[in-house]
C-alpha cells in the first residue's frame, strides 16, 4: 500500500506516486497491459506512445483469457520518472485498457524472452557454439552439417550476452520475441 | 425489448432510444440506407450540412451549449476524411460527439474501393474510442456503447464506422437497458483524505486562488453552481482559462477576468504570486503557464480533474485530486463548512488590496478613435446592447477570438463555444448554426474575423436552409491578425502572407446567400448597425470593418512567465528573443 492507501496495482494510483518527480535520470520499466481484445485496441495502444513521443524496447502482445477476451500487452518502455507516471496514466484513461501494472515498480518480477539463433560454421567454430549453448542451457533445434539453430529462453541480458558470444562464431541470423513477465508471488 | 431489424433501422432507433432529437450530416454513397431510414420518420431531426467539418463544429456547438452528445452522420472516404478535424477539436475541447460513418460493404474493405478510406485507421488518434462494426448482431450494442463511453469521465468524441452491407443485414436490436455494463466507469468522487488536505490548506492559505478551466462546464451547471457558492462563502478571488469561461459570471465580485496568454494582468500576477492555486477542471495549458520553469514559483498546487493523466503531466501539483468536479466541490465544501467556514481574513484582505493594485492598471485600455471602428470598441458596444438578452457567443480563432474573452462578459456556464486546445480557424459559423438549432429563440452571435470566416463560408446554405438566425459579426481588418500580431513582434515585421486580398463584398455575399449584409466603418453607426443585425430575424452576415494594425494586449510572449506581460506597444520593443520565437 502507498501512503495514500490506494491498491497496489491499481492503475488509478499513477498520479499519487511520490518518487522524485524531477529526476532527470531515464529509468527502464516493464508494464504489463490488460486489454480487451478487439481488433485496433493493439493499434491505440502503440500509436499512444508514436503518438506522445515515449519510448518502446519491446514489446510483447497475445490473448490470455480466451473467454473474457483479453490480451495481455507487456511493453518494456524507457524515460525520467514523470514520462513514465505519464505513460501509465495514459494507459490508464483509455477505453479499451481494464488495468495496468507497473511491474518494475510494484516490486520483484520475472521477465523471460525467448530468442533463435541461427549459427553457421564449420571445425573448432562450430563444436565452440554448441559448448556455449550447453552452458547457456540453449537446445538446439534445427542442426546441419554447418549450421545450428539455437532455442534460448531467459533475461533479456543473457540473450544478449549468448547473442555477444555468438557473433565471432558465425552468427547469420537472430529472432528475439520480446518481453513476458509477471510479478513473483501470489 | 429485442427483435430483429435492419442495421440501417438500427442506427435510427438507437438514437432515438438514446434521446438524439437532432443530427448534422452528409448523405453519400455508403450511408443510403440509413438516410432512407431517417427519410421515413419525424423523430430525430436531421440538418444538411454543406461540408462534413461543418456537421462536426455544428455538433461541437449543440453539444457545448446544451450539455448533451452532438451526433453527425458522414459517408465513408471523403465524408469521414473530412470529420477529422472536428473530431480533433472535439478531442482537445474535451466535447462529447458520437459520428456514425458509412464504409464500404465489409467484403470490400482493404481494396481501395470507391470512397474507401481506413476511417478507423485514421480516426483513432483523434477519437476517444471508434469502432469498426463488422457485424449487424453487434450494431446496437456498440451504439449504446459509444454514447457511454463519449459522456462518461472526460468527455470526448467517438466514431462508429458501419460498413454498407452491415447497414443493409438484419440482426436482432438490443434496447439500451439491455446492454451489459462496460467495464469503463472513470471514477467520479475523489479521494477524501486529498480533499481534506486541500480544505485545511483553504483554510490558512495568505494568497489563494481558483484557477478553473473547462470541466467545471463539462460537469454541468450544478458544479458551476456549487464554484460559485464556494466562491462566494470564501471570499477567493477566482480566474479562468478561455475554456471555462461563464462558469463563474463575469459580473462576480470575485471575478479576475480570464488568464493566460492573452489574459487579464490581474488575473496572470494573482496566478504568478498566489501561496494556494486551486485548479479545477483546467489542465495547464501552454496558454496558461507561460514557462514553466518560472510558473507560479511560491504556491501549493491542488489539481482537481477526471482525467488522471492531465495531473502531473506538465505541472506537478502538491494534492491531485482525481474525480468529478461537481462531485468533489460538493464534497469541499461540505467539509469546509463543518470544519467551521475558516480562512485566513487578515491574508486575504492583504491579497485582495495588491489585486486591486493590479485591477488598476486597467490593462485592457486601449486607444479608441473616432474615425475608424476599434475591435476593443466594436466588442464593447456588442457587450453594452446584449447585455441581459438571452444570449449565445461562438468564434472563430484568433485576435477577435481573444478580444471577445476579454471584453465579453459571460453570466452562465454553456453561453461561450469557442476552439480552444485546437484553435481551429472556421469553428465558429458552423458553431453558431449548431447553438441555433439547440435554442431557437435565442440570440446567437458569431464573433468572427474575415480570414476564419471564409473557412466555413459556404454553412450560410445550412442557416438559410433551417432558418436558424445566426448573427455573424465579423470584425474585419483585412488581416490574418494573430499571424500578423507574431510577425510584428517576432519577425522583423516581414508580414508573409498574412494579409487578405480579394474579399468578397460581404454584403453582397449575404445577399447571394439570400440573408441580410450589413456593413460598418464609422464608430457613430455602429451601435445602429449592430441593433439593426440583432432585430431582424433572419441570418446577418455583419461586415465590422476595423483597424486594421491593432494588436492584442496583453500578452505574455511564448517563453515567458506570467510576470512579464506585456501591457501595450510601447512594452514591445525587442522583448521576445530567439528562444520564444521557436515556440507558438
């Protein structure tokens, strides 16, 4: 509970929250967006943030409630503490969107991305990606006699890192899907 | 109540059951069936507008000057292209609208068909919410949907996009009180811990001020009530945005006229120098707070708003208060009055006597001539011989638009239309149309200059046609003034393009219209003149041929505070340096 006694998690709260407001200093925040899935929600959505000039690092969307007809939209944006007040409240106000949850802010959160890497290489190249992927608890998924495809789920610092350490090895290709994520706890 | 009926039927008997007594709209291809619809009942009005921007403004004004949704009907392509404009006008002005657009028939869609446009593509960043409606089942229940979702919280405009084979299908109509809940229920009561704060800082505050804006309006007349009330019962004095003008009436001893840009001294100094600003309704407009940096630098800030996202986004307040105006005055003052009606009366006798310093200065003097007609004067005397008449005022944008806040005077909520957040030039003909056919009886005053007028000229067909007697009182001096006004002050006084050429002879132009012209350019005839516009009892296209180099006083130039204003021509001189120039 905030010191205004509003709910945790509630999307109406943005405009109470009490960090420095002033602080120049960008923050990266993951929130997760609880819309109704109607077609053009998705568009409204993105267009807020073209729109008011926010950013988006990533950005994630499917249905999660096949009968309610919801989507849940995880967008990973980037900004000073007041854009990001600012970005949840706009959320917020819009018709479409039932709830908003900053997961960065209302405590610890797990994020997962999932990412394929395509690998090509041949000798000591090819046997060194493949010692890399076990260490990154990588699967292979599709394999020739020069190429592998790599399956890995994780942060996105550690496909980053995997992606680092797979460029002088003969990267050709990479498909990230974006952010999930959900708070730790009941 | 459901039974099955065509989609066409549908529209129509959703808006009846939604109470539409009146529509503005354009026939064309993708909207037949429902045009054969209205064709076959007496129920709802409908007014044939001259173009599609014309129907939304006309929307826009009904809509402001009753307090109910304005409803348009535009065809699809062109008809919708046209719309967008009003719709974002709508948007920023906070007006609720519900526009049906007509589409191509949904098998089409994505073909680039005749008149095929992405309507709802197009739309949604000017909308509240649209919907495209693919289905005739879902027809009804989306229409209701929208008059909710454009009336409830922050009012706004919505677009229902109805493909022309969903229009011609039958489905099973769902009557209002049938539809399920929406999840969309914005709060309305705010937090009562923020509002208790709020009164114990009333109560002590040395220099306090209400800075009110165009939701006290949109609230409806019980907040405007309830503002005068609290006004009245605190003796604070009390200052508007262009938008929220009426709801506390002019002739108010508390009354320190509008602030902002173009605002009164009084009003922006009190703002500059207040300990307490209560804002309620307003949202700190970039009219409004000059820089921000320097804005209001020694008070506490309340923010009372239905919008969460307009608190704290440009102006960080000390207690946000997320609700229904209406709601959380009546709850203010309920609080402050079993807390024992306290204030701060050695403080405020104190602010009240350096306002009063300030009312003073009499900034809105200006030089009167006895040759040539002064805008200041020509509002003056529109003021003096309306007065107490039952009377309406829309406008267009720009200097007569800001001469009119200053020297009009507004006694009710709902009695002022103008464009506010958009600032669209040719708002205010179709506006006054929109007013008219709202209140029949009631004396409706366009206040126009000659370059926004002719935007939206050709809406004189519309008033002719619906015999609605709107008086358009141009105050014409052969300028774009504001451009004109900004090119003196801030471009060397290189006047690039901002001069009209090629006017028509406006009372010629009433003729052909079949109305009455009526032109003027000496101050002895004009309070004849302007009797002679509010008599008859038709349309008057009034040509109020003005100074034509006055300038808008006072000012604060973009990029400057509150307390550096400039008061008249002689403040003028090499004030706005490089960094205003770049903003608007």
């Amino acid at each position: 509970m905030s010191p205004l006694n509003i709910k945790k998690g509630s999307s109406s709260h943005s405009a109470y929250d009490l960090r420095d407001p002033n602080s120049p200093l960008e923050e990266t925040h993951t929130l997760a967006v609880l819309v109704a899935n109607e077609s053009g929600v998705l568009a409204r959505v993105i267009g807020l943030f073209s729109g008011r000039g926010y950013n988006i690092d990533s950005l994630t969307v499917a249905e999660v409630d096949h009968e309610g007809h919801r989507s849940r939209i995880t967008i990973v944006t980037r900004g000073t503490p007041a854009v990001i007040e600012q970005i949840k409240a706009q959320l917020a106000r819009m018709v479409p969107v039932h709830d908003v949850h900053d997961l960065t802010a209302e405590g610890p959160a797990v994020q997962r991305e999932l990412a394929l890497f395509k690998v090509a290489g041949k000798g000591e190249s090819r046997i060194e990606a493949l010692r890399l992927a076990e260490i990154f608890r990588a699967n292979v998924v599709d394999s020739t006699l020069e190429s592998f495809v790599f399956e890995i789920t994780g942060t996105p610092e550690k496909i980053d890192a995997f992606g680092d350490l797979m460029r002088p090895l003969g990267l050709r290709e990479m498909a990230r899907t974006g952010v999930a994520a959900l708070s730790r706890g009941a | 109540m459901t039974k099955a009926m065509t989609g066409a039927r549908m529209v129509v008997q959703a808006l009846k059951d939604q109470g539409v007594e009146v529509i503005f709209g354009y026939p064309g291809g993708a909207v037949l069936p429902i045009y054969d619809e209205i064709f076959q009942q007496n129920d709802i009005r409908h007014i044939l507008v001259r173009h599609e921007q014309g129907a939304v403004h006309m929307a826009e004004g009904y809509a402001r000057s009753t307090g109910k949704p304005g409803v348009v009907l535009v065809t699809s392509g062109p008809g919708a292209t046209n719309a967008v404009t009003g719709l974002t006008d709508a948007l920023l002005d906070s007006i609720p609208l519900v526009v049906l657009s007509g589409q191509v028939p949904t098998f089409m869609i994505g073909t680039d068909g005749f008149q095929e446009a992405d309507t709802v593509g197009i739309t949604r960043p000017c909308t509240k919410m649209n919907w495209l409606v693919k289905d005739t089942e879902k027809l009804s229940e989306t229409i209701h949907q929208a008059f909710h979702v454009a009336t409830q919280g922050r009012p706004g405009p919505v677009l229902i996009d109805i493909p022309k084979d969903v229009q011609f299908a039958t489905g099973t109509y769902t009557p209002r009180e049938k539809i399920k809940a929406t999840h969309y229920q914005p709060k309305v009561k705010g937090d009562i811990d923020q509002i208790t704060r709020l009164v114990e800082m009333m109560e002590t505050a040395e220099r306090p001020l209400f800075y009110t804006g165009g939701g006290v309006i949109n609230s409806g007349p019980a907040a405007s009530q309830l503002l005068r009330e609290m006004v009245e019962a605190t003796g604070f004095p009390i200052t508007s945005t262009l938008m929220g003008l009426g709801s506390y009436p002019a002739s108010g001893k508390a009354w320190l006229g509008m602030l902002g840009m173009h605002g009164l001294y009084e009003a922006n100094l009190a703002m500059h120098g207040c300990d307490l600003m209560i804002n309620v309704g307003a949202r700190f407009d970039d009219r409004i707070t000059g820089r921000i940096k320097d804005f209001s630098p020694h008070s506490k800030k309340a923010h009372i708003d239905i919008d969460p996202s307009s608190i704290n986004k440009v102006i960080r307040v000390d207690v946000p208060i997320v609700g229904d105006v209406g709601h959380v005055l009546e709850d203010m003052l309920r609080l402050w009055k079993a807390r024992g009606r306290k204030v701060n009366k050695e403080g405020l006798a104190k602010w009240w006597a350096q306002i009063n310093e300030w009312r003073a200065v009499n900034c809105l003097d200006f030089k009167n001539s006895e040759k040539t007609i002064k805008p200041q004067y020509a509002l003056q005397r529109l003021e003096a011989l309306t007065k107490g008449m039952d009377r309406y005022i829309t406008t267009e944008v720009g200097q007569h638009q800001m001469w009119a806040a200053q020297f009009l005077g507004f006694e009710d909520p709902n009695r002022w239309m103008t464009s506010g957040g958009l600032g669209t030039m040719g708002y205010g003909l179709p506006a006054s149309i929109g007013v008219q056919v709202a209140h029949p009886d009631a004396l409706v005053i366009n206040v126009a200059g000659e370059a926004s007028w002719l935007m939206n000229m050709q809406e004189m067909g519309t008033a002719m046609q619906f015999r609605t007697p709107v008086k358009q009182f141009i105050l014409n001096n052969e300028r774009l003034g504001m451009v004109r006004q900004w090119q003196e002050l801030l471009h060397g006084e290189r006047y690039s393009h901002s001069w009209s050429e090629s006017l028509p002879d406006f009372v010629k132009l009433a003729e052909a219209f079949g109305c009455k012209g009526i032109k003027c350019s000496d101050p002895k005839d004009l309070d004849d003149a302007i009797m002679d516009m509010i008599r008859y009892p038709g349309p008057v296209i009034f040509d109020c041929l003005v100074e034509k180099h006055e300038n808008c006083f006072p000012m604060i130039p973009s990029g400057k505070p509150h307390n550096e204003m400039l008061l008249g021509e002689d403040d003028t001189q090499g004030v706005i340096g490089a960094k205003g120039a770049v903003l608007v």
